[in-house]
C-alpha cells in the first residue's frame, strides 16, 4: 500500500510543481520552444475536459476526479493488486488528483505541454493516460506464472 501512496502523493507533488513553475515564469498564452518544432512549453487554461471538451461541466468533472481517487484507493485497500496494478491505479488516481486540485483551487486546470499537433496537455494528464495504458495493457496481457 505504501507504494501506491507514494505514487499517487509523487504525481500530485510533480504535477503541482510543474502547474506553479509555468503560472510563475508564463503568462497565459505564451509559448516558449524547449525542442525545436516538436516541443513547447505553452500556458493554457483549460475550462473543459479532455481536449477542453465539455467546457463548464466542471461539477461533473469534479465529480469524476473525486470517484477515481476514492475508488482505486479503496479497490488498492480492499483487494491489495499486484504491484504494476497498484502502480497503474495511483497514476491514474494521482492524474486526477492533481487536475482535481486545479479545478476546486483556481476552477479550470493549468495545461502546459504542446506538440503542435496535440492539444496542450500536463503532467497530470501523461499519468492518466499512462496509467489507463498499462492498466490495459495488464489486463490483456497478464504477467506468466513465475517458475513455468
């Protein structure tokens, strides 16, 4: 369990971190190149969801973030999953903690990182979806029994 938590606590404090760094050294707006064309740091707010869809939903997502934290803890408490499925589960539930902390603190999350080609996303975003990803990817593909 402590793995989890250390985790879940990790992906806010980073992504928290990051959030603070950009609001201090950007204004909203501004892009600033870090890898030639591939990669910008650009100041965005995001009103909406994923993509900034659903722009003024936020009790919904507020709501959302509250049940993916609530529930992998509880799923991580109650059922103590292997250790990628522990790790998988804080990504997820400290992506939406930290985008959580966002909505209910300044009522839209701070988004940072842009492709180009993407829409800006931050970190707190990469953890879900990495944790989505290996959470599937567990799932499909389980881990061989040791010794066979």
């Amino acid at each position: 369990m402590l793995r989890y938590w250390l985790v879940f606590v990790g992906v806010i404090g980073l992504d928290q971190v990051a959030k603070l760094l950009v609001q201090y050294y950007l204004t909203p707006g501004q892009t600033i190149p870090v890898i030639g064309n591939l990669l910008h740091l650009t100041y965005m707010y995001n009103h909406g969801g994923a993509f900034g869809l659903f722009a003024g939903y936020v009790p919904l997502f507020l709501v959302s973030a509250i049940a993916v934290v609530l529930a992998s803890a509880v799923y991580v408490l109650r059922n103590r999953p292997e250790a990628r499925m522990e790790i998988a589960l804080a990504l997820v539930a400290g992506g939406a903690g930290g985008n959580l902390i966002d909505r209910v603190y300044l009522g839209y999350v701070v988004d940072y990182v842009d492709l180009g080609f993407w829409p800006v996303f931050n970190l707190a975003d990469c953890a879900i979806v990495l944790g989505a990803a290996w959470m599937f990817y567990i799932l499909v593909r389980p881990e061989p029994a040791r010794g066979v």
